[in-house]
C-alpha cells in the first residue's frame, strides 16, 4: 500500500474529505497537523506535530519524521500547508512544485510581481507599509492584507477617506491575536490596487508535468463589487462563450508559468474586464472550503481522490466533469455574535436540485461577518441538467436558512 503524507490545518474544512479519499483508494495516510488532540478522532494514528507559522522548520522536522516510511507524495490543502508540503517534498526527493514558486503564489506582492513581469495584464497595484499614509490616485481600489485568504479584510475605498478608513479597519485585524501569532514579515504592508469591473470565475486546474488540464470553470453570479467580497454562489458549467472561457484558460496558464508552478492542483481567481480577463489569483492548492464537494468527474470521482491520483503517479490524462451543472452556496456570515440556532435546514435540504446543506460553524460559537471573519455559516449543494437551475435552487435554499446569533457581552 503506497503512502502519502497529508499536511493538513487544524480547522481545514477539507481534512475529513481527503482522508475519505484515500481510504476509497486504499492509500495509507501519514497525517501532520499543527495539532494533535483534536484530530485524534479522524486519523487512526496520531498527527506529526508541527508549527506552520516556520514554514521551513516544519518541512525539515516534516522531512525527518517520515522519511524512514517512505512516502510516495507530500500533500497541503491550502496556501501554508502547500508551501510546507512542497519543502518537505523537496527535501525527500519527491515531486514538487518548487517551493519558491509556492510562495510566490501564495503571497500578493510576489505574484502580483511576476504576472507583470511576465507581460501579464494585472491591475495598477503597490505595496505599502500600513504606517504609511499611501500617495494613491486612482479610485475606486482595492486594499488587500497580503498574508490573509478568503476575502478576509479586502475593502474597496472609493477615495482618499475611505481608503485610509480601509487600511486603518486592515490594520486593526492584523493585529487581532489570531492574525497576530503568524510573526510574518508581511503583517505590516498591504497591497492597493485598482478596482477592476466585471464578473469573476474561478478556474480549477490540474498541472501535471507543466501541462494544465482544466477541471472546471465556475461562474461566479453574484456582483462582488464591495465595499467587502465575500464569496456566495459556484455554479459550473460556466455559461460565458467559448472563446472568452479558453481566453480564461491561456490566462491562467501564462500565469503558471510566470510563477514558475509545474505540478498538482491550481485555483485560479478572475474578472472578466471590458479588455479580457485580469488574474487575480493563482493558487498552487485545490479550491477552498467544502467547495469541492460540488465537483465530480467520471464515474463519481471527488475532487480530493483526483489530487491523490495525480499525486500516486498516475499518468493517465484526469477524467472530464460530469456532464450535470452543479454549484455550492457558501453561506454568508451576515451578523456578528453568539451562534444559538440555525433555522431553516430541513426546509433547505428539501428544495428541489439539493442535494445536501452542510452547517459547518457550531452553536455557542462567536460569529465575525467580513472583512474580519475568516469562516462561513455552512455550504449547500445542487446538481440539475442547467447551470441556470442550479444557481436558482442554491438561491431559493440559501433564503430559507436564518442564523439566531446572541451579542457577545463584553468582558467586565
């Protein structure tokens, strides 16, 4: 039975959907976790302990503890345990992204950076210390922290006040003691860029050997126009023409290249300008969330059993989406306070296309709406014949769920 490590975070959502995939496929797992008592109960064996926020210490102490195993493959989920996993990796000898590509992905200054100097088309962008009162002109824009994910503190600033507002509200956050406790270097710049206007996508992609195969493109049909960008509705097949989704498709592999990616999963963030497609992201990791689980392929593949595949050796070609539309319903935050109920579930579950509504936040658990939440309420799931009925039940079920949150009393 081959071996692979997982490198997985202590809240991914993600962590149970992987070790799913790996027992289907008969792989022996080697878990690491930045924790271990509160996993124990999902891996049969106890997680190798590491520290994340080093990511290079993590990847050799990674390296040392299963090397005498000899796994096939290094695996993360996200954007810090990629980076680890793609260090260890090196240091084993197997295959790897380069992990100085890894980081350029994962870090907004370096990929802005190198998608333009590529001849990429990207936003007017710059970096700027956060003590800095920023020499910016042209509005709207967009503040983003450079070490955060999932739109947590993206603001758009519409002039000068606001914009200061924004970076000062950002500031705030990367202080928070959760942010605070990374120690990186980037906690104290943000990036500002111009505010493009448009609709987003979001591409999924397997580089294998350099090549990009695409998995899938998801429409993104909800405006995201601010002042904040959570993320709502996926929905798959995308119903842009042809032509503008292969111009989406020879963007992002421009910007694999430009990055200096070669080898695992990619997702890729987009809006769709007046002049073409603008990156915005490129991820050396699979899509976030339980998103995943809106994606099969073939006869009843996941998404994760398709990442082990690949990451096994497999030299088959991945297979193609299923033929249905399907999509997921990220279930926004919308108050601030103490999780008690959530109604609605069972009216949800039976709207017509749904095929699951999974609550993912638990009772007596303070919720943060954005820009300073990092999590959702839960996920929905559809699958019908049109794209078109997919986002219209993922829609109808999201109106029927309603959180009761309590204030949280302040400290005395």
């Amino acid at each position: 039975m081959p071996a692979v490590v997982l490198v997985l975070p202590k809240s991914g959502y993600r962590n149970e959907d992987f070790l799913s995939a790996a027992a289907k496929l008969g792989v022996e797992v080697i878990p690491a976790s930045d924790v271990c008592h509160q996993l124990a109960d999902i891996w049969e064996e106890t997680p190798v302990a590491l520290r994340f926020r080093d990511a290079e210490s993590a990847a050799g102490e990674l390296a040392r503890e299963v090397a005498r195993r000899r796994p096939v493959a290094v695996i993360g989920v996200d954007d810090l345990t990629a980076l680890v996993a793609a260090m260890a990796a090196e240091r084993l000898g197997l295959p790897h992204n380069p992990p100085q590509a890894v980081a350029a992905a994962r870090s907004k200054a370096q990929s802005r950076e190198r998608l333009r100097a590529a001849g990429l088309p990207v936003p007017r962008f710059a970096v700027v210390p956060l003590s800095e009162v920023p020499d910016w002109h042209d509005f709207p824009c967009v503040v983003k922290p450079l070490v955060l994910s999932g739109s947590r503190g993206v603001i758009r600033a519409d002039d000068p006040a606001e914009l200061r507002a924004a970076m000062a509200r950002i500031g705030a956050l990367l202080r928070s003691p959760d942010v605070a406790q990374r120690r990186d270097p980037d906690l104290g710049r943000v990036l500002i860029e111009q505010f493009i206007a448009g609709p987003e996508v979001a591409l999924e992609r397997l580089l294998v050997r350099g090549h990009l195969h695409v998995l899938a493109l998801f429409d993104k049909p909800d405006p995201l126009d601010g002042p904040f960008f959570e993320e709502t509705l996926y929905v798959t097949p995308s119903r842009h023409p042809a032509p503008l989704q292969d111009a989406i498709a020879r963007a992002v592999s421009d910007g694999c290249a430009a990055l200096g990616l070669r080898e695992g999963p990619v997702h890729a963030e987009l809006r769709l300008s007046p002049d073409g497609p603008r990156v915005l992201e490129i991820a050396a990791r699979s899509i976030g969330g339980l998103c995943g689980r809106a994606l099969r392929f073939g006869v009843g593949v996941t998404l994760e059993e398709l990442i082990l595949r690949h990451a096994l050796g497999s030299a088959a070609d991945p297979p193609l989406r299923e033929r249905r539309a399907s999509g997921v319903l990220m279930l926004p935050i919308r108050k601030r306070g103490v999780l008690e109920e959530v109604r609605g579930i069972d009216e949800a579950k039976r709207v017509p296309l749904i095929e699951d509504v999974v609550i993912t936040a638990h009772l007596r658990e303070e919720l943060v709406p954005l820009p300073e939440g990092a999590s959702y309420l839960g996920f929905a799931f559809a699958r019908g014949e049109m794209p078109e009925q997919v986002e219209g039940a993922l829609r109808s079920a999201g109106a029927k769920i309603d959180a009761v949150v309590t204030p949280r009393l302040p400290v005395a």
